[in-house]
C-alpha cells in the first residue's frame, strides 16, 4: 500500500516538475525574444 502511495506521489511531483519547467521556458521564451 505505501509502495503504490509513493510512486503515485512521485510521478505526481515529477509531473508537476516538468509542467513547471514547461511553464517557465514559455515564458522567458516570450519575456527574452
């Protein structure tokens, strides 16, 4: 139980991660043309 726990909790950070890292470089893309 604690085992499938964890992974859904880190393949939610890792998830989150790179959405982040995405959202990030979008942006600086649009601020630093």
């Amino acid at each position: 139980m604690l085992a499938v726990f964890l992974e859904a909790e880190l393949t939610l950070y890792v998830s989150l991660h790179l959405f982040l890292d995405l959202r990030i470089e979008e942006t600086f893309m649009q601020c630093w043309p």
